[in-house]
C-alpha cells in the first residue's frame, strides 16, 4: 500500500512538472480586432465612404419626408372640400408614397450593411494574414481576439493589435 502511495505522489509530481514545462514553451497574444478595424488606415477610409454616403441618403430621405408632409398636410386642408372619390384618391396616393419611402429607407439601410459587412470582411482577411505571419515570426502559439468578454486578464506585452495596425498600414501603402 506505501508503495502505490509513493508511486501515485511520485506520478503526481512528473505530471505537474511536464504540465509546467509545457506552459513555459506556449506563448499566447491577442489582437483588438475591433480597435483594429477602427484605426488602420482602410478602416477609417470605408468608414468615410460609408458616412459620405449615408449623408447624401440621410438629405434625400430628409426631402422625401418633407414632400410626404406636405402631401399629408395639403390632404388635411382640403379634405372637406373634396368628394368622397377624390378623397379615397388622395389617401391612396399619400399611404402608396409613405409605402415607397418606407421601402426605399429599409432597402438604403439594408446596402449600407452589406456594404460595411464587405469593407469589413476584405480588411480582416488581411488582417488574419497579418496575425499568422507574426505567429510563425515570433513563435506564438496562439493569437487570441480580445472581445469585450473574452481576454480578462493578459500581461502587457501580449498584446499585439499595434504591431498588427502598423504593419497593415504598410502593406496598405505599398499596395498604391
């Protein structure tokens, strides 16, 4: 019985001794994708494309609800004065424009996502590049994605998203 005592402390302590000789070997970083995302250089560009655009949206469906309200407020006054016929006419024309203009903003919002989602989606393919090239450089074992509930604690010096930002801002320049 001593024997598988002495047998099962001495087992215990080649297992804890390989365990912390394998964590000193595995070096991790992690990278903010979203700080990321929002300071390289094409990030700050397509985000300037996209708001350019959304403004030039934002004034023209700013004119359409300007005539839509003019429409509903030429309706209201002369409401009285009209026949039945003409009425039912009028708030068919105003219900079919608020219709349109409901389906143009829905389909102006929908291609302003797809549109951030491609910017996106081109910027963190090179990004992920970016993160393999210093993984095999520098001999990490893993590069993590920091989220706002996935890295809680990490030493300074494991993070790596401005080495990531400067070189992406590199390749940006060479690439004109």
């Amino acid at each position: 019985m001593k024997k598988i005592t002495v047998g099962m402390i001495v087992l215990g302590f080649v297992f804890v001794s390989l365990s912390v000789i394998a964590a000193e070997t595995l070096k991790f970083g992690y990278i903010d994708l979203q700080k990321t995302l929002l300071t390289v250089d094409e990030g700050k560009k397509a985000r300037q494309k996209l708001k350019d655009e959304f403004d030039a949206k934002q004034k023209e469906f700013v004119t359409k609800q300007d005539s839509l309200k003019k429409m509903q407020e030429d309706f209201e006054k002369s409401k009285d004065v009209l026949s039945e016929t003409a009425r039912k006419q009028k708030a068919e024309e105003f219900q079919r424009a608020y219709f349109e203009y409901q389906q143009e903003a829905e389909k102006a919002q929908r291609d302003m996502q797809e549109k951030e989602l491609k910017y996106t989606n081109e910027i963190l393919k090179v990004l992920r590049d970016i993160a393999k090239e210093i993984g095999d450089e520098k001999g990490y074992t893993m590069i993590l994605e920091k989220t706002e509930n996935g890295v809680l604690y990490a030493k300074s010096g494991m993070d790596l998203t401005n080495i990531v930002i400067e070189r992406y801002n590199k390749r940006s320049i060479k690439k004109k």
